[in-house]
C-alpha cells in the first residue's frame, strides 16, 4: 500500500487547489501532518460557491467539536469548532458576521449571535477568543427580533421597537440605544 504521506509538496498542493467543497477541504487537511501544511487558505479558492453546513443545537463530542450537517452529503460529522466554547446552546435564532468577513480571507472579525429561550442574551467571539463574551439584553428590552452589522457597528431591534446600537473594542461592549420605534408609526 502506498504512503500517501510521503507523497512530493507540489503534488499534494496541486491536489489540494483543485479541492473546490470546504468540508472536504478540511477533511483533505486532517488526514495527516503534510497534508495539514497544504491545506492553507492559498490552496483554496476561498471566493467558490459553497453549501451551507447546519450545526446541530446541543450535540458535541467534547468541548471543542460540534456535530455539523452536511446539506451537500446529506450526513452528521464532528468538527473542530473551537469558537464553541463556553457558548450557553440554547435556541440561536440569529447570527451575523461583521462585514462580509471570509474566515479564510481575514481573521478582522467579529461574529454575533443572539440566544432566545429561558435566557434571550448576545454574545460575541473573535478569532483568538477562547470563550464568547455575553451581552446581557433582557435589562434593555428582552427578545431582540433583527440583529445586522453596519459601518463598525452591529445593531439590534427588540420586540418592543427599541433600537441599540453595540459597538465592541476588545472585550468591551459600548451599547446606546438608538431609538425607539412606535408600534402604531407602521399602521
């Protein structure tokens, strides 16, 4: 049997570039060291259409992998996610990058996601982050409904028509509420 290990740099880099679906990028990465060393982000074309992967609420192996559904091979896989630590799973019913951020591309991003459920909270994590930092937001009006990012900002609205603005530096949160919008101004 052959030791594909052993095979020439060139070669597996070769391979790797025309590797175009990410799940299968990653596992070409994690079949052994020199592989691993050609799985970089120059040998992927980081701009290919990809299918979405669904991350399954609730279900890991250990603390830092995830159970990821694959729509595209229509199977459950454990991924390394280290981002997931610390994170209190509970209904994440909406999540938003900073910019159009690519994590192959930029490792300049932020990732939001707001928590509904016994708890309704925000949290945030950055590449580098061993932990997600939580935003308490049932003191400034429970549920939020929309979250997006604009200009350095990310901002929410909450059920109740309130309108806050969070902007992040470091670990550090500035939140304002930007407005408030009458429920009867839509009628």
């Amino acid at each position: 049997m052959a030791d594909w290990s052993k095979l020439p740099n060139d070669v597996i880099a070769h391979i790797a570039n025309h590797i175009k679906v990410i799940e299968d990028f990653i596992a070409f990465g994690a079949v052994c060291t020199s592989w691993r060393i050609a799985a970089t982000k120059d040998n992927f074309d980081v701009l290919s259409p990809q299918v979405p992967l669904l991350m399954l609420q609730g279900v890991h192996h250990e603390e830092y992998y995830q159970n990821i559904y694959s729509l595209s091979k229509k199977k459950v896989s454990p991924i390394f996610l280290p981002q997931v630590r610390g994170n209190r799973w509970g209904c994440i019913d909406i999540a938003v990058v900073s910019a159009n951020a690519n994590p192959f591309l930029t490792s300049d991003y932020v990732l939001m996601d707001h928590h509904n459920g016994a708890d309704s909270f925000l949290a945030f994590w950055r590449p580098g982050d061993l932990d997600w930092t939580h935003i308490d937001v049932v003191n400034h009006a429970a549920v939020i409904t929309s979250l997006v990012y604009h200009k350095g900002e990310f901002y929410s609205m909450s059920y109740s028509g309130k309108v806050r603005a969070y902007e992040i530096a470091g670990s550090n949160v500035k939140t304002r509420l930007v407005g408030e919008i009458d429920e009867f101004a839509c009628n």
